[in-house]
C-alpha cells in the first residue's frame, strides 16, 4: 500500500428539521413521546410487538423498546443530556456502535431548528454499510422519515 492511500472516511449523517414550536416543548416531543411518534413498525427491533420506546432522562441512560411481552431491546445508552439544547445517544442496532446526537436551536418563539447527526460509520467495514445502507435509501432514508414524523409530532399532529 501507498503512503499517499488513506483509508476511506465516511462522513456522518447530517440532516435538520424546522418546528414550529419552542425549543423546550421540541425537546421534549422527542425525549418523553418518543415512544408515541417513533415508527416502530419498520424502525424498531420488534417491530410489531413494540409496545413503547423509552429514553432514560439523564446521562448514562438507556435507550430501548419494551415489546408487549415485556421484553426489552437496547438502542444504546444515553451519552449528551443537556435538556432543552441536546440529546445524544450511542446507537447499538448496527454491528459497531456508532452514535446519534441532536441539537435543539431556537430561532423563534415558536421556531425550533433541530439538527442531527449520526457518526461514526467509519468504524463499519464496507460490507457492514452496503447492509446496513440497502434497504429503501439506508439510514439517509430512515432519518428523513424519522424527523419528519417526529416534526409532525411536535406541531400538533402526531400519526403513527
């Protein structure tokens, strides 16, 4: 090998939504209803047995969907808590841990921006991002979906 050939760097997911709502109410939609808005049926471990999704408020928490047998299954654990601004979480579903964290910003009273970031995809190898990126557009794909239900749901119209 070359000393000029680096390894490739996988640049992490980056995407944002407006709410039109405040910042603290934004928050938490997100934190305390995620197991109301979240589309466990096509995003989750469990799929159609999830009963709930629940984020343990504080650092070192955990992340996991309780299924109606009361099973659990773990998203990770809880790594950035500083409500109203930030959440972050590691993120366990892929063969490496990688991590999700999103930022809280308002713009307005009732205007919040919410960015979020999902890292660390250079620690898969490349057969672990061509699977975990084949479905339906991959995670690009999964995280629009994700924060437009989750936009719905803090303006007001939350649907499962």
């Amino acid at each position: 090998m070359s000393d000029n050939v680096r390894p490739l760097r996988r640049p992490p997911i980056r995407q944002s939504t407006l709410v039109r709502s405040d910042r603290e109410h934004t928050f938490e939609v997100f934190v305390r209803d995620i197991g109301v808005w979240w589309p466990t049926r096509s995003h989750s471990l469990g799929q159609e047995r999830v009963a709930t999704v629940t984020i343990e408020r504080q650092l070192g928490g955990q992340v996991y969907e309780t299924w109606a047998d009361g099973s659990r299954a773990e998203w990770g654990e809880v790594i950035v808590w500083d409500p109203p601004e930030r959440f972050g979480m590691t993120w366990t579903s892929l063969p490496v841990v990688t991590e999700v964290e999103l930022t809280f910003t308002a713009l307005a009273p009732a205007l919040t921006r919410v960015a979020l970031e999902h890292r660390g995809w250079e620690r898969l190898t490349e057969e672990q991002v061509a699977a975990a990126t084949s479905l339906g557009g991959g995670y690009e794909a999964g995280w629009r979906h994700i924060l437009a239900l989750f936009t719905a749901a803090a303006e007001g119209g939350a649907d499962r």
